[in-house]
C-alpha cells in the first residue's frame, strides 16, 4: 500500500485487506475468492493499493439489505434523515484534506480541484439538511363540496447511483444527500477507477451512521467491469438508477431500465461552448477558457470544447490564449504550481491522440499542444486548435484538453453553431450588452440546461439544478426542487362531508 495511502485509511479507521462491498445491516464483507482490483495511480502508474471487490453474491446481498433498511429508514422523519446528512458533512469537514489526497492520487486532480470536489460534498450536505425541511406537498381545490384534495410525496425506494471516475465523489453526495433526506435507502456503484475515493467516503459515512444510532441506508458495491452495473439496471428492486457518464453508455442504461418500467436520471456527456463577443472583458476571457478547458485535464462533463470568438477579435484573443496555454505547468498534481494532471489512464491518452490526427488530417491549425510528454504517466498537453465548421469532431465529446475556436460574424451565426450538436449541458456568452446577453438566455437562445453570461461552463454551484437537455439525458441533480427525483407523488382527497358526490358531476345512480 502507498504510504500516503496507508496514513488516510489508518485515520478513518478501515482495516486491511480493503472491500469495496459495504452491505447496510452486515458492514463490511469480503467474500472468499472476491477478485482483487488494482488501484494505480495515473500520474506514475504506480500500484496504490489493491482492494477486494464485490462478487455475484455480495450484489444480492448488499440489494436484499438495502431494500430492508428502506422500510426502516423511511419511518425516520424527514429533519431526523436531514440532522445525519448534516452530521456527515461533519465528518467529511474534519477529513477534507485526506479525502484530497486520495482523489489527487487515483483520479490525477490537482489540489485545488480535489479539496473543492470534497468541499462540494460538505455544500451539499448543508443544502440537503435545509431541504429535508421543505419536501412540501400542495393543496388544490376539489370540485365536490365537503371534499380535500391534495398531494403528498414518498420515498421512492432503493435508489442505485452510478458515477464516474471524473467526480468520484462528489456526484454521490448529489445523489445519496438529497435521497437519505427523501427517505430512501442508496446503493453506490462507483467507477471502476475511483474506487478507493468511494471506499474511504463510505467509511466516514458508516461511523457517522453508528455514532447517531440510526438505521442504516447506505450501500457500496465496487467492481473491475460493468457487470454488477448491468445487474442493477435489470433489478426490478431498484427503484431509481441515477448515472452519470458516457451518452453512448446512457443510452444503453436509460434503454435496459426502461424495459422492466423504471426510473432513470441520466447526467451524459457534455460539449460546452462559449460566445464571445467583441465587447466582452477579454481577461475575464482568458481566465475562464483556461480553467473551463484545461481543468481536470479536459475531463469534465462541463469542460469547454467549443469557443465562438467574433472575427473582430479573433487575433487578440488567440493571441492572449496562446500565452496562457504556454503558461500551464503540468504534473503531478500533488505539487503547488502544477494546473493539470494527467488524464485517467492509457486509453484516454489513445482517445487523445487519434482527435489530434483527425484535426491535422483535416487541415486544422494547432496554436498550441497536440503532443504527448514522454516519461511515466498519462500526461498530454493542453491544445488549443483554430478549426473550421462542419467536422464531426464538433459534434463529439473527446474527453481530453482540446479547444475548438472558431470565428463568426454576427451573434445568430453564433447561437446556431452553439446548438448545433447533439449534447446540450453547458454554455456561456461573454458580453456587456444586455441585449445580447438576454438574447442568449432566451427561448431561442442556448439550448443548453446550463446558460450563464460573463462566466464560464465548468464550476457549476449545487444551490442551482444541475444537468442538460439532448444527448445529456435531461436529468437534474441538485437545486430547488430536484428531491422529487428521490420521491414518488401521490394525490390525495378526503371526504370529509355525509355525501358521496362524484367527479365531473356524475350522478350513477340517476335514470338515463
């Protein structure tokens, strides 16, 4: 085990050999013969740790326990589920740094990144502790005298979440946070190449689970491959199945649920652009191109693909790109000065290099990067590309730092090459004119679920609901109202008069 590795597992206090099977009444377990994983970390390809993972018998057990604590979970009441997600954001404070650590470790983020990621977790527990008070239910007129008419919401069930190596933490606590306060019991399924990060996650929340003396409703299964993942997307136990990763992965989970008649929200791919028009601020530009492109090594479903400048100022704004992009020290992400990390393993690189020969191949100019750094790691550099409307790689979602810029003329040539892909998540406009900036948050503006002015398309904050339209899968996570995913609703009426009048003014027992 790596030694920095060893020092955050000692403190949270988990014991060797490692598991990544977390069962809500049985806790931890490692089955006999359960394949091992390698955890490695893609800054040096070193071995960080192996860790157990689950096996066919472990998914049915870890599912038949969930489904059990969800009867019992479900009578906490709502505050109550609330004070323990409070509680765990607690304890995620008090371990933020080594939580950091380990992200940085298996995931490649710098610093900056891998504290903001555990910072978001503890954000959301605040936010899921205010709304455990607010799943508020509606009152309606009913058109019968003597008659209440309402709706009321209840914990759907088990709700399975699926993440993605890019967040591998904190798109859980979007999840599990707002669906403990519903009143649901939360299976994790994490990535094959986060597994340690949920390992260490799961360990603060079981201590917080046993310290207030509440029933358990968390779960983990961990695994090398997709299988356990398929099982949970056929489970007709699994009440909700929230994912986040590839469309093309998406659109085979949202089809495989759909078949049994069950709930899905997906968070797919993004390919997020940004306007810029000719009298915007260019250093509020340049500051937010570099950290929507280059942070997390490209690897973010917000990450900025596109970039539409306004002829008039095409030259400046390459110009001061360019320097910025040559400014960009990459490395180990662990060390201060460093601003992009590798990307997550050799098959990322692969991606990486075949979109840049498809850009050369197809004439492109390449201002910056497009090469691969020899040495250990799966390190590449940030590349900023001038190209040209109509390549299909625009339409795709290469999941590495490349920057497409391109020029236009006038802001409806701009919005309709915006919304001319097929994924719909993140965008931005940069402008002083108000004019133009509400134009671009109009209905005929982006067609994104995310639109900001001024700002850029990665960093989104949880108070404001999360996720895209097209090929993103229209989900939602975090904001005002997005506990109903985690619930079902119900309409309600009560007669409360000594008549039994019916609906439509229906009179069944009149003569026709």
């Amino acid at each position: 085990m790596h030694p920095d590795v060893r020092t955050v597992v000692e403190r949270l206090g988990l014991h060797e050999p490692l598991s990544t099977t977390y069962a809500p009444t049985s806790g931890w377990i490692r089955s006999p013969g359960a394949p091992e994983h390698s955890v490695r970390n893609p800054s040096t390809g070193e071995e960080l740790v192996r860790i157990a993972t689950s096996t066919a018998d472990d998914y049915a057990r870890v599912l038949d326990e969930s489904r059990a604590a969800f009867a019992a979970w479900r009578e906490v009441p709502a505050p109550r589920r609330g004070e323990l997600v409070r509680r765990i954001g607690e304890n995620l404070r008090a371990h933020k740094a080594d939580l950091a650590t380990l992200v940085s470790l298996e995931v490649g983020k710098i610093t900056a990144e891998a504290l903001g990621e555990v910072q978001e977790m503890i954000d959301m527990a605040d936010f899921a502790l205010g709304q455990s008070r607010m799943l508020y239910g509606r009152t309606m007129p009913s058109e019968r005298p003597g008659h209440r008419m309402f709706e009321q919401w209840h914990p759907r069930g088990v709700v399975a979440v699926v993440t993605a190596f890019n967040f591998p933490v904190a798109v859980w606590s979007w999840n599990a946070f707002l669906a403990a306060v519903a009143g649901d019991s939360v299976v994790w399924k994490p990535s094959p190449k986060g597994l340690l990060c949920a390992v260490a996650v799961q360990a603060l929340v079981a201590r917080t689970v046993a310290e207030a003396g509440l029933p358990p409703a968390f779960g983990l299964l961990g695994e090398s491959g997709h299988a356990l993942a398929e099982r949970l997307c056929d489970d007709r136990g699994v009440d909700l199945l929230s994912f986040t990763g590839s469309t093309a992965v998406g659109r085979r989970v949202a089809e495989r649920v759909a078949r049994r008649l069950g709930h899905t929200l997906l968070e797919l791919g993004g390919n997020n652009a940004i306007i810029v028009e000719a009298d915007a601020d260019l250093e509020l530009v340049t500051r937010a191109v570099l950290f929507g492109a280059v942070g997390t090594a490209g690897q973010r479903c917000t990450t900025t693909r596109r970039l539409f400048v306004d002829r008039r100022i095409l030259d400046p704004v390459l110009e001061r790109l360019t320097r910025a992009y040559a400014q960009v020290r990459i490395g180990n992400p662990r060390e201060p000065g460093v601003l992009m990390g590798p990307l997550i393993d050799s098959a990322a690189v692969e991606r990486y290099r075949a979109a840049v020969a498809e850009i050369r191949r197809l004439g492109g100019t390449i201002l910056h990067g497009g090469s691969v750094p020899d040495g250990p790691g799966h390190f590449v550099t940030p590349t900023l590309v001038l190209a040209k409307p109509g390549w299909p790689l625009l339409c795709e979602e290469t999941f590495a730092p490349i920057l497409y810029v391109l020029p236009y003329d006038d802001l409806e040539e701009a919005l309709r090459l915006h919304n001319d892909v097929p994924q719909g998540l993140s965008s931005a406009i940069f402008t002083r004119d108000l004019r133009k900036a509400e134009r671009f948050l109009s209905t005929a503006g982006s067609d994104c679920g995310i639109a900001n002015v001024n700002i850029g398309t990665s960093g989104a904050e949880i108070g404001g609901a999360f996720g895209g339209e097209k090929d993103t899968g229209g989900g939602r996570e975090a904001g005002s109202d997005a506990w109903k995913s985690y619930m079902r609703r119900q309409t309600n009426t009560v007669n409360w008069s000594d008549a039994l009048p019916l609906a439509q003014g229906i009179d069944f027992g009149a003569e026709s």
